[in-house]
C-alpha cells in the first residue's frame, strides 16, 4: 500500500469483495521490528511462552467420585510431555492441581492463565491431590517454544 508521494505505508492483507475499494493492511510501522530479517531471510524470533508441560482438564463430578475427592474444584492432569518442567517436577497423570503458590485455581483455565503471567525460569509450588494426600510439587517454569509438538 502506497500513499500519494509513493511511499510504502502497509502491507496489503485482504480486500472485501462486497465493498468497493475496501481493503485491509498491515501498518508498516508493525514490521519494522522484523524488517531486517524479513530481508536477510532469517527466522523471526519467537515470544517466549511460560508453561509447564502438563494437560490439564476440568473435574466433573464422575472424575471426582472415581479420584475419591470430594471437590470438582481444581485442574487433573491428563498427560505430562516427557522431559518438560512438569516431567522433571515429577508431576504426574492423575494428579490433581488445586492451587499455585497457595492460590486455589478452580479451573484449568485459571491455572494456565497464572503461569503464563509468570516468568520463564521462575520456580513455583504446585498444591496437588496425589492418592488422596495434599502435596506439593515444585516445578519451574519453562519456555514452551523449546519443546516441539506440545500443545
């Protein structure tokens, strides 16, 4: 997209077909941090994702019944990735994530969301229902670009 002295001022991205005339760009101030490598062809440097390798679902009350917990409150994980901080934690499938730091999380929603505001590298505390027992595990918080295929 160019103004009317010829300069470059965006980066066309769509056009509405309904509209005439109408279309959508990009700004070029947006890319100028990638300018540089968009020329030299190199890769674009990732944002850092805070996560600690684990999926986590929500507590229904049959998965409750057959934890033996008396709560749908809190995260259970389904999986661990080989390798990742909640692996090295020795955090485990089943286990059961009530809280972060002594905050209760009710949803896994909730528990991702205070990770991702946490820093790379920071160590947390896990309040988990391991086989009926409240334990804690400690896990530190890693980057999730360094871990191909996880979602």
């Amino acid at each position: 997209m160019l103004n009317l002295n010829g300069e470059v001022i965006g980066i066309n991205t769509a056009v509405s077909s309904e509209a005439q005339g109408i279309g959508f760009a990009i700004p070029t101030s947006t890319i100028t941090d990638v300018l540089e490598n968009l020329k030299s062809n190199t890769q674009i440097p990732k944002k850092p994702v805070p996560f600690i390798g684990a999926k986590l679902t929500a507590i229904t009350s049959d998965i409750a019944k057959k934890l033996g917990i008396d709560t749908t409150k809190g995260s259970i994980v389904s999986n661990v990735v080989y390798g990742t901080p909640a692996y090295r934690g020795d955090l485990r499938q089943y286990d059961v994530i009530t809280g972060m730091d002594g905050t209760s999380y009710n949803t896994p929603d909730d528990l991702i969301a205070a990770i991702q505001k946490k820093a790379i590298g920071d160590k947390v505390t896990l309040n988990v229902i391991r086989g009926g027992n409240k334990i804690d595990v400690k896990v530190e918080v890693g980057n999730k670009n360094d871990f191909e295929d996880v979602e």
